[in-house]
C-alpha cells in the first residue's frame, strides 16, 4: 500500500506556533478533510505536505516514486501561458505524451496536408497505445469539459478569478497523482460543476487531503477527518457527520477529565492551606503533585468560542421595493423588467450559475451600481452592511485593533451589554496579546473574519452577503448561522453552499440568464431536489438493447497453487490473531480516558486491522473454493 507518512511536523510563524510536532499517515483510497479555524495552519500544513514549505522540525516519508499534485486557494499561474500549456505542466510521461498529442492535434488542423505532421502524429497515437495513454486522455478531456475549460489557446492572463481557479484544478486532476491535495477546492464553482467533483473524488483511487468550507462537500467526498485544534492534531474515522458526533463526544470526555483536575485541585488547595509541611517523603510528593495540578489547570478543554451577539439596529416596515427594474452590460441582460417587494424578517438566497448577474444585483441593491431603468424605493431606517464576494482594500500596516475602531468604539449586544472595540475581538478569537498586530501578518480566513467584525459593528439591520463561505472556517460559519437565525432584519444571501443556504434561507431568486430571474418558496436542496426531478421526466427514453451474449465462462480453477495452499494451512490462524488483536486494542481504547495521544494511536491500529481482517476474510472466501 503507498503511505505517505508525517512525522514530528512543527511549524512556527514569528512567536506563533501553528502546529507542534504533528505525526499521521494518509494512505491510498484514504480521503482525508481537514477542519479548523482560520488562521491555525491549515493551509499552511497542506503547503508542507505538498513540498511547497518546510517545516521548522519533522519530516515526510514515502516511496520514491510518490507523487503529489497540490491545488493553492488562490493559484499563482503564469499569465503569459495558454491555458492547454497550464493543463500539461506536469512532468509524468502520459501527460507530456498527452501535450504533445494534443498539440500536434491542433497543427494538423491548421496544416491538413502536410505529410511531416501527419507523420508525427500517426507516431505519437502509437506511443499513446504502448502506455495506455487513451484512457488518460479521455479522462483529461472529461475534466475539461465538466469544468467549462474550451479556449485552450487563450492566455492565462486575460481569465477572471473563477476561470484561474478551474483551470488550475483541471491541472491537478489530469496529472492523477498518488496524492491530490486542494485547498478550498468548490470556490468559483457553481452547484453542477461542484456536484461532478464530488462524484469524480469519491471514486478517486489515490489519496485526497482537503481543506473546505462546504459541509455537504465533507459529508459526500471524506471517509476521514483531520481536525487541527490549538497546535494539534485530532483524528476522525468517517466524514463530516461522524466528525460532529466523536467530537462531540471528546469534549464530553474532555470537560469530565477537566473537572476531575479541578475537583482533586480543590481538595488539595484545601490541605496545602492548612499548613501541610514538607518533612516527609509523602508530604514533599503531595505537594509537588499540587504544583503539577496548579500548572495544567485551563490547559484542557476550554476553548475560545466565536460570539456574534451584536444587536442590529431598529428596521421599519418597509425595505426594498423593486418596480420595473432593468439592467444590462452592453448586450448581456442582468435583470429585466423585474419587480420585488423585500419585507422585514425575510431570508432570501440567490443561487445561479456563474456569470448571471448576481454579484451585479447585490451591488444595485447595496447603491454601488445605477439600475438602466424602474424604480427601487428603499426604506428610510435601512442600514446596510455587504460582505463582498472581492477582496476587501485593507491597510495591510494598520493595525487590528485601529482597524475596528474606525468602525466603532463600542457596541451593544443583544444582550443589551455595552462592549468594547478590544472586547469584540477577543469575542472574534483575536485574543489581547494579537490586537496590536498589522493586517499584513493575518491569514487570509484571518482577515476575512476581522472585515465581517467590522461589518457588524455598525449593527446594521440589513445584510448582503455575497458568498460568505468562500474563506470562512466551518466553526466560523457555524456560529454565524446561528447568529443569522435570531438576525431579526433581513439576509440576502449570494451562495453555492448548499449547507449555508439551507440554513439561512427559507426563499430563493434564482438567475436563469438572459434577464430572467425565478422565485421559489422553499429550501435550496428542495428546490434542487425538484430540478433534478424535472430533469428525469424531460430525458429521452432509452432505446432497448438487442440482448448481448454471454461470453463464454472461463474453465474452473481445479485446485490450489502450491503457495496458495500453505496460506490456506494457516490463513484461519492469522484471522483469529488479528481478531484478537482488534478486541484488546478496542478494551484499551475503552481505558484511555483523555489520553487522546494513545486514543489516537489505537484508533489508527483499530483502522489497519479492520483493513487487514477483511483482506484475510476475502482471501479465505476464494481459497476456500478451491480447497480439497
């Protein structure tokens, strides 16, 4: 089986420490997502990985020939190459065949007589059959087509973001390597496209590490989940809802073993204030157990939690009301002739495939872009606060603690508490020591919450979000769920996360193109349940198949090899070794409490055991057939 293996990783920015020596295995078949707050070192884990970093301590093992194709959030690509030159970087023969192929393809084309390129690639179609090479291709031109890629002779250069990001992935996904990491994978991509990927990763045969923001994504694609928490690594077997379940569970055990500290701390506290003296052996080793107590105290389970109780102004009766409004770009229709009414309490979500008009709509509701013509009346108490799809100007040498001053020194909760600036950002898991920090050194998800804090420091009442999940954390995005459920104004929402829109939006505008705009009355997976549906009844019958022959049966096997029968001798003796391996290991996992480094070591020999018993089982199935 080809492992990759981590081992002791450590990983420091200035005075901060990301991770501390990090150990764990991805193997083939083995689809592993890592979750974490923004700004702990996700991606920055996943760049060591890739062998785009280098860790301060520990290393990588793996066979000589592992290869590793890497997916940044934000790809750097050459701007001066095609977009056929980007997809064919690799270096692996089958995908500099595959360039070349495709190549001299397009120049026989533009040369249909020439004898010298027909030559070549007559010669070139006959190395494509001696490495098997056509399967490749067709798999390549699959990748392409699912993912909207079919200029291949235009620049890099003069692609939008979105179009950057696919042909980028596209790339990664052609070279098919031992180990395919993608960091935020389903940004730019709308809910088709995202659909395709989820089905094409989850019969991947390689190995996949993923970063995502998409929990639906986790749920379909994972069989395994990394959660890096505080420095460390904590191990899931299975995707995203059994994630929430074990974790659920560790920090049940988490906060037991805490208050059993506290607890035995309180009855020590007790004894050393009655002026316990240190005379004898017993003494001396009581106290010293105390000052060991005293010392982890606050070290377990506590955890900072996100807190979004900011309370929203006071909003009238009246919001948006659209009449008659148009809007083009030259020959593209946005919108046309389209009429709205906006309520307080509503919850819309607009959902489209890229390019609609979507982001156009938000910023004519927002009063950044002037309709063509109609009418749109806003209510005079509305106060706005848009969370924008682009990347917000900051001052990258202001500092943090400036930077949400500038949108209020105070603020009430819905508590009706008066905070401050300081105190919100330690709410926003900015702890005291990082107020004084510049902009510059924050991560990007890092940023991104500090831009959605100020937003909501100037306790709006309306709320434009165009697609918040793109850099949010999982956690982050959790929390801001639940704070949008008791948002008394209005959410407008611009999203392709099924999750989050299931959650936040109970009615959708969806952006057909060419100026149409529909509404339905429901959640976003309903109205994707009804699509697909619709879809079922509109395809063609399939025409009836003249009944094929049944190929002619291979001539039984007789009996076993002579190898096979000595493993025959012994395979049922290996089965009950590795059965009982499995029940001890699974009693010590039972007894070892919070010692989560051991949990962690025995559920990951539970895993390989499992595999090997059920290797063992299908192994005694066929021999037993044969066996005399």
């Amino acid at each position: 089986m080809r492992t990759l293996t981590v081992q002791d990783v450590t990983k420091s920015y200035g005075e901060k420490v990301l991770f501390d020596h990090l150990s764990f295995t991805i193997s083939e078949k083995e689809r592993a997502g890592l979750i974490g707050i923004n700004g702990t070192g996700k991606s920055s884990l996943l760049r060591i990985v890739a062998g785009k970093d280098l860790p301060d301590e520990g290393e990588m093992k793996a066979p000589n020939d592992y290869s590793i194709a890497y997916l940044a959030q934000e790809p750097d690509l050459d701007p001066e190459l095609t977009v056929m030159d980007h997809l064919f970087l690799s270096e692996a023969p089958v995908i500099q065949l595959l360039k070349a192929y495709e190549h001299t393809l397009k120049q026989l084309e533009l040369e249909p007589d020439s004898q010298l390129v027909a030559e070549k690639l007559f010669d070139l179609q006959k190395q494509m059959d001696a490495l098997g090479a056509w399967e490749a291709s067709t798999n390549a031109k699959t990748i392409m087509t699912k993912l909207g890629i079919q200029d291949f002779n235009r620049k890099v250069g003069e692609l939008s973001g979105g179009q950057k990001k696919r042909v980028a992935l596209a790339q990664v996904l052609i070279e098919t390597p031992d180990l395919l990491i993608l960091d935020e994978p389903t940004n730019h991509l709308d809910y088709e496209t995202i659909r395709w990927l989820e089905d094409y990763l989850s019969k991947y045969t390689g190995a996949l590490l993923l970063v995502t923001h998409d929990r639906y994504f986790l749920e379909r694609v994972t069989n395994r989940i990394f959660e890096l928490d505080r420095g460390r690594l904590y191990t899931y077997k299975g995707n995203y809802q059994d994630y929430i379940a074990a974790k659920a569970e560790r920090e049940i055990q988490e906060a037991a073993a805490e208050e059993k500290r506290r607890n035995l701390y309180r009855r020590e506290l007790a004894w050393m204030r009655r002026g316990a003296k240190a005379r004898t052996t017993k003494q001396k080793a009581r106290i010293d157990r105390f000052e060991q107590l005293e010392g982890k105290l606050g070290q377990g389970p506590k955890k900072d939690q996100l807190d979004l109780s900011v309370k929203g102004s006071r909003l009238g009766k009246q919001v948006f009301e659209l009449k008659d409004v148009t809007k083009t770009f030259g020959e593209k229709v946005i919108i046309k002739d389209f009429n709205l009414i906006v309520k307080p309490g509503d919850r819309f979500g607009i959902v489209g495939k890229n390019g609609s008009g979507k982001s156009t709509f938000m910023n004519m509701l927002a009063g950044r872009i002037p309709f063509d013509s109609g009418e749109m009346i806003t209510g005079q108490t509305v106060r706005i606060a848009y969370y924008t799809q682009e990347r917000v100007d900051m001052d990258e040498n202001q500092r943090v603690i400036a930077y949400i001053r500038e949108s209020a020194e105070v603020v009430v909760t819905k508590a009706g508490e008066t905070i401050s600036a300081a105190q919100m950002l330690e709410r926003f898991l900015f702890p005291m020591h990082a107020h004084g920090t510049p902009i510059s050194k924050l991560s990007g998800g890092e940023k991104r919450r500090l831009y959605l804090l100020r937003l909501l420091m100037t306790q709006p009442n309306v709320l434009l979000l165009d697609e918040p999940t793109n850099d949010l954390d999982t956690e982050t995005l959790t929390v801001l769920e639940d704070y949008l459920e008791d948002f008394p104004g209005v959410v407008i929402t611009v999203s392709h996360d099924r999750y989050f829109l299931d959650k936040t939006a109970d009615q959708l505008l969806v952006f057909e193109g060419d100026g149409a705009v529909d509404s339905y009355y429901g959640s976003y997976s309903d109205y994707l349940e009804e699509q697909s549906q619709l879809e079922k009844k509109t395809e063609p019958l399939p025409k009836e198949k003249k009944q094929e022959e049944q190929p002619k049966s291979k001539a039984k096997k007789k009996k076993l090899t002579y190898n096979e029968q000595r493993e025959w001798e012994t395979i049922e003796d290996d089965i009950a070794k590795v059965e009982g391996r499995i029940e001890e290991a699974e009693k010590e996992l039972e007894e070892a409490g919070s010692d989560f480094e051991k949990a962690q070591r025995l559920s990951e020999e539970i895993e390989q055991l499992n595999e090997q018993l059920e290797h063992y089982i299908e192994r005694w199935s066929y021999l037993s057939e044969y066996a005399q």
